[in-house]
C-alpha cells in the first residue's frame, strides 16, 4: 500500500511535469503564429496603406523625407480631379504648369478616362466571369460525371493550352482579333480572356466534382433529374467554394490583364483600366500622388468582389462540412 | 407495380470489362427478389441497369411490355436506396424526402402530406428539420429508405443498404423493409453480399458469380436444393462440409464410401445415381446436418476427432478431424467435448448433397436453373 502511494507521487510529479511542458509549448506555439501573422499583415497591407495615404497628400509631402504615413495636410484634389474631370477646362501642356504651383504636380488630361476605364474594366471582368461559369460549369460536370470517349484526352488539351505562354499568342490572338475586325472593343477582351481562364476555371471545377460522389448524382438522377437538373440541384450548391474560387479568379485575371489588352485596345472606347495606369506611370511630370490616387480607385472594386464573395466562402465550407 | 425482364442481357463496361453475362431473369410484379453474391459479382451493375444509371450493352430490358434499354432513370419510375445513403449534405431531411416529389412537380400540400406520412412511420419526424451530416448511421438510412418511399414508385432497388449499420440494428431494419414491402405491394429488387439477409427478406433469390446467374430460386430452393458447390458454400454458416468419395451400389441401394466411412444415401440420391457404382462424388454434409445426441448406426455414424470448440452462445461450432480434413459443425451447447477426444456424430442422411467434383454441379437437383 504504501510503496504503491509513493509510485503514484512520483508519477504525479512527473504527470505536472508534462502539463507544464505541454503549456509551454502551446505558450509557444501562440506566440509564434501571432509573431508570423503581424509580420505578414505589414508586409501584405503596408504598401497598401502608403498608396491610400499618399494619395491624399500633396505633391510636396509625398516626397518628404521621413515619408509622412499620417498625412499633415490631407487634400481630397486627386480624386475632385478625377471624378469631376469633365466639367474642367482642358489642361495642356502650356496651361500645365499653373496647376499646384506648390509641388509643380501635374494632373493629366486623361483623368477623365479613368472612370471609364473602369466601367470597361468591370464589364470585361463581370462577363469574363459570368461566361466561365455557364461554359466551365457543365463542362466540368461532364468531364468528372460522364464517361464519354476521349474524355481523357479532352481533359489533357484543356490543360496544355494552359501551358503556352500568354507572350506566344499575343500575336496569332491579334491577327484574329484584327480579321474578325474586333480592334478596340470590349469583345476582343472577353474572347481572349475566356481563352486564359477557362481551361482552370475546368481544372479547378474537375477536381472539386470528381471528390463529390458519384451515388449523388445517381440518387438525384433516379429521383427525377436530368443530368443537368442533378448539376443544378445537387451539384453547384455543393461546390459553392470552388465556384466561388472560380468567381474571384477570373474577375481578379480579367481586371489584371495588361498584355492583351496593350494589343488590342487603342481609345477609351475599350481601353482597361491598367492600360491607363500604365501611361501615367510612363509620363515622369504626372503628380505621383494623383498616380496613387487612381491606384487606390483600381483596387476598390476587387476588394468589394472578395469581401461580397468571403462570405459565401465562408457558408460554402460549412457546408461541405456537413457532407455525410 | 412492373415486372421486369432480362432477355440475354450483357453489360460490357467502357474499359471492356464483362460484367453481366447473358442474364436471363424475370422479376414478377411485387415480389421481393435479392441479388446475392460475391464483392464483384456484378450484383450493383444489374440493379443499375434496371435504374438506368447504366445502360444495357446488348440484350433487352423489359419493364412489363415495354423495352427501357435506353430510357434515362427519370422515366423509370424506380427509386433507389444506396449504399452510402447518398442524401444530399445541403437539403434538410425534409428536403431530401420530398426531392424527387418536387422533381415531378407535384403540389407542396400533396409533398407535405407524404413526407409527413414517411417520416411518421420511419419515426424521424423530429428529425425533418436537421441536416443529413448531423444524423447518425441509423437515422440517415431512414432518410434515405423515406425517400424512396414517399415516390411510390413501381420498383424499389436497394443496393446494400444495411450494411454500413450495426448488428442489431441490421437486424430490426430487416423486418421493417420487409414490412415496408408488405404494405408498398410494389416489386422490390434488393443486392446484398449478406446470406442471412438473402434468406430472409427474399421471395426469390438469385445467386451470381463473376457475372453469370448461378441459381434462381426460393431461399428454402437456394438452402436446401443448390445446384452447385459455389450456391452450397455461399449459404449456411459454418459453410458446408465437403468429403471427395466413391459411390458403391449394395442390395438395391447406394452408399457413400470414404475409407472407414460408410454413409447409406436416400432413396431420392440413390435413384439418381443407380448404375453409377464406382463413381467419384463429392459429398456435402451442412454444419447442422450432424447430432451427437441420437445414437449413430452403422449407416450414419461420422467418427471423428475433436479439434477445436467454439462456443457461439446459443449452439457451438465444432471443429473436427477427419482422414486429414477439417470438418466444421454445429451442435448443442450442453454437449463437452474436450480437443482430442472421439466424436461420433450422426449425419441427417435425407439432407446429403452430392456433387460432380469436376463440373461442380449436383448430381441430386440438375434440372432448372443451374446453367
Ligand atoms: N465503371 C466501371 N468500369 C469498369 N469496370 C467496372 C465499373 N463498375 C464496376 N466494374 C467492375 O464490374 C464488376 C462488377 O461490379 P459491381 O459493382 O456490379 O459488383 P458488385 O457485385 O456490386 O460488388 P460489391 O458487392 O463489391 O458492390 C467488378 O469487378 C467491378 O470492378
Ligand atoms: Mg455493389
């Protein structure tokens, strides 16, 4: 009895031990994510918030040295200059130089495009995605679903033109776009954009069907759907987070797209918005702080598209979550 | 209520392998019939084919009068229970029973009623509201039975459903389906691997191998009355007992010879086999076709050594060696043998079963179904 109590002491000793041990090393665990996370944030969010800082500072506190991250004089005239571009009189290159006589910025004649090079940016992207999901989606259902011939070879020249470089087919795409007489309008955009992405938008959405067990799709098809009534009632709400992936993906590609858009859009008929950023940033005398402020504009739009679609991430993994 | 027909039916799959071979088989309006079989036997591909959910390589499929060999499963009006259960994760369980009601656009008042109705018998009425992911093993079978109920539909296929459920609970899901099909009066076609619940759920019974039909028949045909080596192995637990030996023809009647054994076959075996003294049989005693209790005679006894006692609760099972062979039994449990003791047992001489050791086949019940 008592060697029996001095045993377990001991072994309680060395049970305490380990809890403490064990905290440690949770202790440690915390702190070196949290450690990781803020280096990531800043590293992630910092140019991020210099570009919307700067963007309402002058020409002269820009340049300053320590940069300024809290503006000291905060001036709203980059953005006044672009959303009311069009009712002010012409700025030229002989007129230019009485604009902000304090830091000699320089506002250009082509703000007024930028909100239209937007609203060209966001159709693009609205129809490059909207198109990806109507063909990408039954595609996809019948890549992973049916057996059909060939299937597998169908599924390896989907990829491999995924393989080829954007830069090697700038210039069959422009002859093409050029002979379908397609110069400078949003469609050359969307054609070739589909081109790009909807090989992953297929990849993506195969391999999130093929996980999804084939005795669902038997089920729904003995209860009374067609194949593409069981896509549409048991499929695509199951896969709400890859189609959600799929969503952001070709939005963020289309409104990134810089290359293909150079080649084939040559007036603010179709010019995107990163064709017109670029020109600013080619122009040296052009106010660094109007070149922010329309940066921080270009961003806008992705960010509200991530954070309406976060959401539904979110509620899409819960409910794979649930799957039986 | 259908019938369903297979004439010659064959299915080849994509990558060539043969799966059913030349099915012939009629399912009669409201029967109970249970495809039994081996894991890839092609049990599942058959019930497929009749649920469309395969199509038919060559031969026809017939429901009542009508050829279905290329008509998609909506157009059946069959439902299915799978394995898996297959219930949608994203629709409640009142969803997932009303789904295939709402496929066919049937009025709410009228979905409403019925999966009410099922969810009332199948007792889950509490459980309408939650999601098939936080339901146990158990009540997602129910689920998954309800919606098949609920279509009333003219055949019910049910492809393994109980085996993913516990031993207790197989058991009493195995009386409720076969309520279910008292009361559905509608044709059930139903694939299991499991014997036991073959022989008592089943009408009918057809035991498939690698694709080809071994037996249809009743469970008492397809227990008593195998027509092959395969259908009396895969029934009856501990499987049959199996003795290579020689007919001998005496004083009008024929024995089984095997060294020191000497078994009298019945009149019926013996009628079969007049003429054939000298001939190589095998012999097949079932596990329970043995008494220790009953005094042997010269014309039953079994004498052999105890190797092994396994009591099982109710019965035990006794392992026997005999003439360099392993013998499994069932007996009482109030009998105690000891391993290395001598036994003699009693063989049931009216339930012998004799085979052909080179074509497998019984030399007792060849006529019908044994192709
Ligand atoms: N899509 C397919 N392509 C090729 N072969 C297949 C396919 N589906 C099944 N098979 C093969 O056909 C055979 C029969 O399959 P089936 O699913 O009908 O077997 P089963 O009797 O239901 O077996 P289990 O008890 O394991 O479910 C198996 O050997 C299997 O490998
Ligand atoms: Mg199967």
């Amino acid at each position: 009895m008592d060697t029996a109590i001095q045993v377990s002491e001991q072994s309680r000793r060395d049970a305490e031990g380990y809890r403490r041990a064990r905290l440690r090393a949770l202790w440690v665990r915390r702190m070196v994510i949290f450690v990781s996370a803020v280096v990531l944030s800043i590293y992630v969010l910092a140019p991020v918030v210099w570009l919307v800082s700067s963007s309402v500072q002058t020409e002269a506190e820009i340049t300053s040295v320590p940069p300024h991250w809290i503006p000291e004089e905060p001036t709203l005239q980059n953005y006044r200059a672009i959303f009311s571009a069009t009712e002010e009189e012409e700025i030229t290159y002989e007129n230019r130089s009485g604009v902000d006589p304090v830091s000699g910025g320089f506002i250009p004649s082509t703000a007024k495009s930028l909100l239209p090079a937007m609203g060209n940016s966001f159709i693009v992207a609205c129809a490059v995605v909207v198109l990806n999901l109507l063909v990408g989606v039954p595609a996809a259902y019948a890549i992973a679903k049916i057996r059909f011939m060939a299937r597998n070879a169908s599924v390896y020249f989907i990829l491999t033109t995924r393989v080829i470089p954007d830069i090697a087919l700038v210039v069959p795409f422009f002859l093409m776009i050029k002979n379908l007489g397609l110069l400078d309008t949003l469609s050359s955009l969307i054609i070739t954009y589909l081109a790009v992405t909807v090989p992953f938008t297929v990849f993506i959405l195969v391999q999130y069907f093929e996980g999804l067990p084939d005795e669902l799709d038997k089920a729904a098809r003995v209860d009374g759907c067609s194949r593409f009534q069981a896509l549409i009632h048991v499929y695509l709400p199951l896969s709400l987070p890859s189609l959600v992936a799929v969503v952001l993906f070709t939005f963020l590609t289309s409104w990134n797209e810089f290359l293909l858009a150079l080649m084939f859009t040559q007036t603010e008929a179709s010019q995107t918005l990163p064709i017109l950023l670029a020109a600013f940033t080619s122009d040296f005398t052009i106010s660094f702080s109007f070149i922010n402020a329309a940066g921080v504009l270009a961003i806008v739009p992705p960010v509200i598209v991530a954070i309406v679609f976060e959401r539904y991430i979110v509620s899409g993994l819960t409910a794979g979550a649930v799957k039986g | 209520m259908a019938r369903i027909q297979f004439n010659k039916v064959n299915k080849r799959y994509a990558n060539g392998f043969h799966a059913v071979k030349d099915l012939n088989l009629e399912i009669r309006d409201k029967e109970f019939l249970v495809l039994l079989g081996p894991s890839g036997c092609g049990k599942s591909t058959t019930l497929n084919m009749i649920a469309g959910l395969e199509e038919v390589s060559d031969g026809e499929l017939l429901f009542d009068d009508r050829i279905v060999n290329d008509a998609p499963p909506h157009k059946r009006d069959v439902a299915m229970v799978f394995q898996s259960y297959a219930l949608y994760p994203h629709k409640s369980v009142y969803e997932n029973i009303g789904f295939g009601l709402r496929m066919r656009r049937m009025d709410k008042a009228e979905i409403d009623r019925r999966v009410r109705d099922a969810a009332t018998r199948l007792e889950i009425t509490h459980l309408l509201d939650s999601r098939p992911g936080n339901l146990s093993g158990g009540q997602r079978q129910r689920v998954a039975l309800g919606r098949a109920m609920v279509r009333e539909p003219a055949v019910f296929l049910m492809d393994e459903p109980l085996s993913n459920l516990d031993a207790a609970l197989r058991i009493s899901m195995r009386a409720e389906i076969k309520e279910l099909h008292r009361t559905m009066q509608t044709t059930f076609v139903f694939v299991t691997h499991d014997q036991a619940e073959a022989l008592t759920l089943a009408d009918r019974i057809v035991v498939m191998r690698d694709g080809v039909v071994q037996q249809i028949g009743t469970p008492d045909d397809i227990y008593e009355r195998p027509r092959n080596t395969f259908v009396a192995s895969f029934l009856g637990s501990p499987p049959i007992n199996y003795l290579d030996g020689q007919i001998d023809t005496v004083d009008g009647g024929s024995l089984f010879r095997r060294g020191d054994l000497s078994l009298r076959l019945p009149p019926h075996v013996a009628e079969r086999l007049a003429g054939q003294g000298g001939r190589h049989v095998t012999l097949g005693i079932r596990a329970e076709d043995v008494d220790e209790r009953h005094q042997a005679g010269a014309d039953n006894l079994l004498r052999a050594r105890v190797k092994s006692v396994l009591p099982i609760g109710s019965d035990q099972y006794l392992g026997v060696h005999f003439d360099k062979q392993e013998l499994y039994f069932r007996v009482g449990k109030d009998l105690a043998h000891k391993p290395g003791e001598t036994v003699d047992l009693a063989v049931d001489l009216s339930r012998l079963h004799v085979f052909d050791p080179e074509t497998s086949r019984s030399l007792i019940w060849e006529d019908g179904a044994a192709q």
